[in-house]
C-alpha cells in the first residue's frame, strides 16, 4: 500500500469513527431529552405554545 493510499484509508477511517461517534451521542441525547420532557409532562408542567393558543 502506497503512502497516498494509506493517508486516503487513515482519513476515511478517522471520518467514519467521528461520524459513529456524533450519531451515537444524537440517539443518546435524543433520548434524555424525551425523557425530560415525559417527566416535566408527568409533573403538570405544559409548553408555553399550549397556553397562547387559548387565549
């Protein structure tokens, strides 16, 4: 393997751990935050959208 291929292999390597990473930690995140709201949900707390649309 050539020194520009092995670069070119090392690049997308690297690019494919970073890009698993950030999807991995969205699907995580995503997940707290439904979490969160389900609790703010269950404790009587409502968006504020909810009350501007019954005034």
């Amino acid at each position: 393997m050539s020194g520009h291929a092995l670069y070119v292999a090392a690049a997308y390597a690297i690019t494919a751990v970073v890009l698993a990473g950030l999807i991995g930690w969205i699907l995580f995140d995503q997940h707290a935050r439904k979490r969160d709201l389900a609790e703010l949900e269950a404790s009587g707390v409502r968006r504020r959208s909810d009350k501007a649309g019954k005034s």
